[in-house]
C-alpha cells in the first residue's frame, strides 16, 4: 500500500499528460520515424510476465521529442547500411514498473524457460535486469535491436549471456558491437547488462511519467 501512495503521490507531481495522449514534450514514434518496426512486447502476452502489463492499452512507443529524432537520425544511417531498427519497448509508465515489483513477487512461473532459466524472479530487481525507477518512464529510453538480426539471446533474456560483452558467436557479437556503435553515434549509450538497452543523453533529472499509453 505504501508503494502505492507514493506512486500516486509521485504521479500527481509530475508534469500534466491528458488522458491518451503523450506527456509534454513527448511524440509518437511513428509519426517521427514510421519505418522502425515497433514490436511493443509489453502490450501483449510475448513478455517476461506473460500477460499484457497495466499501462500499456495500445502497442505504441512513445519517446521525448528529442530522442525519437536522435533515434529517427539512427534508422536514416541503419537503412544507409540496408539494415532496419526494431524497438521492443520505448516510454513505460510507472503502473508498468509497479507491476514488475508485484509480480517478481507472486509464485508464477510461466515464463521462467524463456526469460530467467538461471535465476529466482526474487533475484531479477537485485541484479538489475528489472529496476524500480527505470530511465523508460522518462521517455529517454529504449529497448532496440535490428531486425533479423541474431544477438545471441532474445530480447529480455535475464541472463549473463545477454550482457553486451558476454561470451557468444562471431556474428552475434558483431551484431552487438554494431548496434552499440550506431546507437552511440547517435546520442545514445548501452545498458552493459542489456545488450538491446540504450539511454539517450540528458535522462539525468529527467521527470518520470504514470500516462497511460492509448
């Protein structure tokens, strides 16, 4: 319950977002760079949980403005190499981060061969593949790859294998190095455990948003 209140405290602090729309300051990808695949997985069942996560009531990535350009910047030097962007997860509002906590803490595990195979969902927020104040609900992160693409593990693998510099096959880790390094040139900087997992630059004090995503 104390949780909850402070969500809702925190929430009622932030910036105004009108119902269904992006908070200020945000845009739709899809109107900034409509040819980057969005495979919003937290709107669906093909997640970690399992199930489609509160917050998320329509596919859509969301960014601030200057990061949907940055990453629309990124596509444009993608495709000039014949390669093309996929994002799995861009805006994430705090109730979605809120039902992360709740259910590393219920007994399903549905999902722990596809997601977890080597942890305890307990062990997922104390080694940092899950965080409880995630720069996504700024609106300055995203989870990305390239589509067909082999990265050596899929996307939200919770495991060392998916650390950017693990140990994997030659062409997954050309992959990874080539992904870092077009993100980089472009303003954004990678999550060491996360291989797909990039911040763009300024997310320091950046507010957080609980807008739900229409």
């Amino acid at each position: 319950m104390r949780r909850v209140m402070l969500l809702l405290i925190g929430a009622l602090s932030m910036p105004y977002a009108r119902a269904g729309e992006p908070p200020p300051g945000f845009a739709r990808l899809a109107d900034v760079a409509p040819t980057i695949v969005q495979e919003m997985r937290y709107a669906g069942a093909d997640n970690f949980t399992g199930a489609p996560v509160p917050g998320y009531d329509a596919p859509q990535c969301w960014l601030r403005t200057e990061a949907a350009k940055a990453l629309a910047d990124a596509q444009k030097d993608a495709r000039a190499r014949g390669i093309s962007l996929v994002v799995y997860d861009c805006y994430r509002p705090l109730r979605a981060v809120s039902a992360f906590v709740d259910w590393s803490r219920n007994a399903d595990q549905r999902t722990k061969t596809e997601h977890y195979p080597r942890l305890a969902k307990t062990a997922l927020f104390p080694e940092g593949y899950i965080a409880e104040h995630s720069t996504h609900s700024t609106g300055l992160a995203v989870d990305i790859g390239v589509k067909g693409w082999d990265f050596g593990t899929p996307f939200d693998f919770f495991d060392t294998r998916s650390w950017t510099k693990a140990k994997t096959s030659k062409t997954a880790r050309a992959h990874r190095d080539a992904l870092v390094s077009l993100m980089r040139r472009h303003g954004f900087e990678n999550f060491p455990r996360e291989w797909w997992h990039f911040t763009y630059k300024g997310a320091d004090g950046a507010p957080s948003y609980d807008a739900e995503i229409k």
